[in-house]
C-alpha cells in the first residue's frame, strides 16, 4: 500500500512539472535533498512554490495588459468622435439662438440640462470661429472693390489667426486624454483660446469699422450661445440714483426663458439692478434683491422695444413693450437708491462684482440701443423711442456707443438700425 502510495505522488510531482514546463518553456531540473521522515510528494510542492509565484504574478500582469489596451481603445475612439463632432461644427453655418432656461440669481441650479462639459466648449469654438470666418469673407468681398496694400495686408493677417485658432482647438482635442475635465491646465487652455478669440472679434471689428461710417450707436450684439463666458461690459459705473429709466431693443426665441440681458453689481450686492427671465417665469426686473414680475411676451424671435421705469418715492414702476404700457406697480424696494461705483454687465447674472457667471442664467439673443436715464422718462418720450421719431437725451447716465461698452468670450457685433432692420 506504501508503495502505491508513492507512486501516486511521483505521479502528481510529474504532472505539476509538466504543466510548469509549458507555461514557461524550456525548463530544467533541480536535485533537492528530502528529510527522512518527510512526505516526497509534500516536499515536492514546497519546492514548487517559487514557480506557482511566478505564474501567478505573470497572469496578473497579463491581465494589466489587457485592460490598459482596452482603456487605450476606449480613448483613441473618444478622440475620434470629439474630432468628428468639431469637423461638422466648422463646416456649418452659425445656429439659431436657443437654448435651455435661466434661474433666479442666487438660487440653486435645477436647469440639469445645461452640458458644460469639453465636447459643448469645443462645439461653442467651432461655430464661433465659423462665425469670424463668414465676417472675414464678406471682408474679403469688400477689399476686392477696394483693393489696397493696407486692407490685403490685415485680410491676410486676420487669416492667419483664425488659422492659428483652429489650430489651437483640434490641439485641445489630440490633449483630452491628457488633462482631467475641471482641471487647472483645462481651465487656462480654454482661457487662452477665449482670449484669442476676443483679440481676433476685436481686429475684424476694427476693420469692418472702416468700410462704413454708420453712427457709433448703429450697432447690436449677439449672445448665440447659453455660455459663462460671453459677455459686454460697460466701461464707466453708473451714478447714484433716485429713480432711472433703462430701455432696449431686444430679439430672442430661447425657451424656457430668455436669461440675463444686463445686471448691474456694486459691492456688498450682486443684484443691484438686473433684468431677467428665467425658466417658465415671466421676466422680472431686481432692485437690491427685490423682485417685480414684467408683463413682458418677447421670445418670438422678433425685435421688441422695452423700457422700465422706477423711483424710489414708494418703489413705483411701469413697463413698456413697444411704446405701449403693459404694466405697473409699487413697493419695489422703496426709498432704496441705485448705489455708485458697480459693474453693468450685459448677457450675464453676477454672482460676484464683475463676474460669478453661471450659464443657466446667460442672455441667448440680440440686444441694441440699451441707454438708461436718471429720471423717469413720460410715456410720450418712450413711445418716440419705440418709433424712433425722437430720443430723449436728457439725464442720460449710459448711452448705447461702441466706445463705451466692451466685449468679451466670442460676443459678435452686428451694425443696427433700430426701426429699420427690425424682424
């Protein structure tokens, strides 16, 4: 029975050999001495130990290796389809203004909707530089007529920066899987690009300058996107005031809600003066965080004109759509006057002074002709603007000229002329 016994040991020592033998090729045998009284077949594992080891460690870097190819598969396809999504983005035209709904300043953000993620940011520079590049062609078209060294030389020159751009924005895509969304370098390689952007927006604006001589004021801006980025701002703070008028040519389609046309921050309060509608509520106007709902129905996609207007003796107010009063009301933050040295921002809600901007609450549309008045304009004076017959230029506090506003994040400037270009 011992015998048997032994046999069948030897038997196991050579079949663990065997299999040793075929996962790590050419092998060699070793002569190890055994004690007396120990069991051959139990010393011979012992002395395998060594080698199950070294297999088990080979599976597990066998299988390391396997998932590090499929992790590499799954990034080269990533890169693959953001290049895609930037390649259809170039190659079409700027997009109808729309996007999701605003909120009310300081309020938590339940519009989820809102992608703030690379693939949005890369697609907002697509269609921002397909937007400079349809300017630079009708640039283009103009020189032709007009051809001189000076205006082949920055046609030239502007070219080559939009190049530069796109550039920069397929090197964003070749770097994602480099850089973690939110990071640092994300953070300073996007305001790079926007910084590009603005400087590039700001020499074809200078150029396009040339070709006409439209008044200063005969201008619009455009926020095409639902972005915290996009921006004007005024250059001069608004003075104290005790009562204001404050109106504007407006156009937007966006649903729900239009966002932020302007807000106005001073220290130690955010929400000033702001206008704006956000979700499925009606616009409303804010004066130091209080608030009053506006009759206004403007996102049909056609121009419209509004004016506002308040005095602190009671908080009244009133408010005007195309010429005609469609509301008022009183106790709007009484004998509380419009406090000095803030920031007017317009396309954005300030969580900050000059900034804290949250792209659930962004302007998406075309502004033109904001001015605000330090008085309260009569009906008759705002029924004159809304026709253009006449402007009020008394007590004026803001006046709508290119030399006062300044532009920022890819905000295009289109020339207006206000009741002629209208829808």
């Amino acid at each position: 029975m011992a015998g048997l016994w032994w046999k069948l040991c030897l038997l196991c020592c050579l079949v663990v050999m065997e299999s040793s033998a075929q996962d790590f090729g050419q092998t060699q045998f070793i002569c190890t001495s055994v004690p007396k009284d120990m069991d051959l077949c139990t010393a011979t594992m012992q002395n395998s130990g060594p080698a199950e080891d070294m297999k088990t460690t080979v599976m597990q870097l066998r299988e390391t290796v396997l998932q590090q190819k499929e992790t590499i598969m799954n990034q080269k396809e990533t890169i693959r389809e953001l290049t895609s999504k930037l390649s259809r983005c170039e190659s079409q035209s700027f997009p109808a203004a729309a996007g999701p709904g605003g909120r009310r300043p300081g309020s938590k953000n339940t519009m989820g909707d809102v992608s703030r993620g690379t693939t949005e940011t890369l697609a907002q520079l697509g269609q921002t530089l397909q937007t400079l590049k349809q300017r630079l062609e009708n640039l283009e078209q103009y020189s032709r007529g007009n051809n001189t060294a000076q205006a082949n030389s920055l046609k030239d020159l502007l070219q080559n920066k939009i190049d530069d751009m796109e550039k920069q924005v397929l090197s964003r895509v070749n770097t994602l899987e480099e850089t973690k969304p939110g990071s640092k370098n994300d953070s300073e390689q996007r305001n790079r690009v926007e910084s590009t952007l603005t400087s590039l927006h700001h020499r074809i604006t200078d150029l396009e300058k040339g070709k006409d001589t439209r008044p200063t004021d005969r201008f619009q801006l455009t926020f095409p996107l639902r972005t915290n980025y996009m921006y004007a701002k005024a250059k001069k703070s608004l003075p104290e005031m005790y009562s204001f008028t404050v109106c504007l040519w407006i156009k937007s389609n966006a649903s729900p809600g239009v966002g932020t046309p302007f807000s106005y921050a001073v220290p130690g309060q955010s929400n000033e003066l702001v206008l704006i509608e956000w979700g499925n509520n009606p616009m409303e106007i804010l004066i130091n965080d209080k608030v009053a709902k506006l009759p206004f129905l403007i996102n049909d996609g056609k121009w419209h004109h509004l004016c506002i207007t308040w005095t602190t003796r009671d908080g009244l107010w009133e408010a005007f759509q195309d010429g005609v009063l469609r509301g008022s009301g009183e106790n709007l933050a009484p004998y509380h006057p419009i406090k000095p040295e803030g920031v007017l921002v317009l396309g954005q809600e300030q969580d900050t002074l000059g900034g804290g901007f949250d792209a659930t609450q962004a302007f998406v549309g075309e502004l033109a002709h904001l001015n605000i008045w330090n008085r309260k304009l009569s009906a008759a004076e705002i029924y004159n603007l809304a026709t253009c017959n006449s402007k009020a230029q008394a007590g004026i506090v803001f006046s709508w000229t290119e030399s006062n506003i300044e532009i920022f994040g890819g905000t295009t400037k289109w020339t207006f002329e206000p009741c002629r270009s209208l829808n």
